[in-house]
C-alpha cells in the first residue's frame, strides 16, 4: 500500500503497511535532512551491520516518518489543490519528505548484511532520487504531481522490499 500515490493522493505517496513489522528500531537510520531535490545520499562510512530485521523495522520507521506530515495534507487535499501557495508548499515537502526517506535509507542499505534486500533497498533509493526531477517536471499541479510519482518502478521497488521483509 506505501506504492498507492498513483491513486490516492499526495500523502499517500508512501502511506501504508508497514515494509517490515519488528518493533526494534536500530540507530541505523539516524541520518541528516538533506536538501530538497537532494540526489543520493552516500552511504554511511563503516556502516555497522544490520540483520534483516532490522533493517526491515528501519525501512518501516524511515518510511512511517515521511508519512506523519503527509497525512494533514492529504486530509486537506482539496483545499490545497485550491491555494496555489499552499500546493506550492505541499510540493516542497514532498520533494524535502522523499529526500529525508531516501537519505534515511542509505544506512541501512549499507549496513544491511541480507544482499538481496540491500539490492532492493538501494534500487528504492535510486527511485527515490528521481522524483525531484519528476515533481518539478509535473509543475504546481498536485494532481500531476502525483500521476509523476505513480510509475510502475516506484510501486515496484517498495513492493520489493515490503516482499522481502514479509508483508
């Protein structure tokens, strides 16, 4: 369900089930914000290792992190949609959120001691690092931001890993 933005609406661009359900979170995912428009983040020196476990609850926090300040705007998706400025903002962050998710996902794709899972993780995060591209292309417009952002490669590689941790 992280994949519905297509869809849905803006804040439900990665909203859902949880990629992973181990209520452990490693320190792993601590990371800085990186600028809006931010391409990929490099990963993280020394990564300690991380078992599949908890990367996949790393995954699920980074992810239920950009989905907290997502959801108001999609509550109020119409009334956005209306005001230009308040979609020009609503773009922003969505552009700062996906940047954050991705840079939080960097430590824990290098630090993951599962290959098969730091493969999907770092394919999450290449998508990830297209879509400033693909939201600026869009323009001010929520609606054709969120068909940018609705590509079969963007719903494909959550799945993956949402497959990979077990849901």
């Amino acid at each position: 369900m992280r994949r519905v933005l297509a869809t849905a609406t803006l804040g439900l661009a990665l909203l859902g089930m949880a990629a992973c359900a181990d209520p452990e979170t490693p320190s792993a995912t601590a990371s800085g914000t990186p600028a809006a428009g931010a391409t990929s983040a490099a990963p993280a020196p020394a990564a300690s290792p991380i078992d599949k476990a908890a990367a996949c609850a790393a995954y699920d926090k980074a992810q239920a992190e950009l989905t907290k300040p997502l959801m108001e705007t999609m509550m109020n998706m119409d009334a956005v949609a209306a005001d230009p400025a308040k979609a020009q903002q609503a773009i922003a962050d969505l552009t700062k959120g996906l940047a954050t998710f991705g840079a939080a996902l960097a430590p824990v794709a290098a630090g993951s001691v599962d290959p098969e899972l730091k493969a999907a993780i770092e394919a999450d995060i290449a998508v990830l690092n297209k879509m400033p591209a693909a939201i600026a292309a869009a323009g001010p417009d929520l609606k054709k931001v969120v068909d940018a952002l609705g590509t079969p490669e963007f719903e494909a590689t959550g799945e993956k890993v949402k497959s990979l941790c077990g849901k």
